[in-house]
C-alpha cells in the first residue's frame, strides 16, 4: 500500500474520504465529516481544514479505514 504523502492537497483527502462514504457536515476552522454505516452507527471525523494537509496532523484524525483499505 502506498505511504500517505507527507502534504496531500485537501480536496484530495477530502475526495479519498469520500469515496469512503464520508460526507461534509461542516467547514470553518476544521472540517467535520459524518458517514452511516450499514449497521445504524455513524463514524464521525474531524480534520484541520488547511490547503494541504501533512501525514502527522492527519493520521490522528483518519479512520482506520483511510490506512487499511477496510470498509468496517
């Protein structure tokens, strides 16, 4: 699996997000993200709302699903 880039562009991460089921709930200083999954539960994410987004200020934030590639 590739590394996650040490500076990804934010509408990248957003777009991998995303396509992981995720959905902008809101956007000011961080950018809040909700998905539903298909048991009822809902997965909250909460990242910095920069334009690039560094690996040590988003690995804390990513669900496990970002770095495993598992839809959990």
């Amino acid at each position: 699996m590739p590394k996650f880039p040490v500076d990804a562009p934010k509408r990248k991460v957003l777009m991998a997000l995303e396509s992981l089921g995720f959905e902008i709930v809101r956007e000011k200083e961080h950018i809040a993200m909700l998905r539903q999954n298909s048991d009822g539960t809902k997965t909250p994410l909460t990242m910095p709302n920069h334009n690039a987004i560094k690996a040590p200020h988003f690995v804390p934030y990513a669900p496990r699903q970002v770095f495993h590639g598992t839809n959990s």
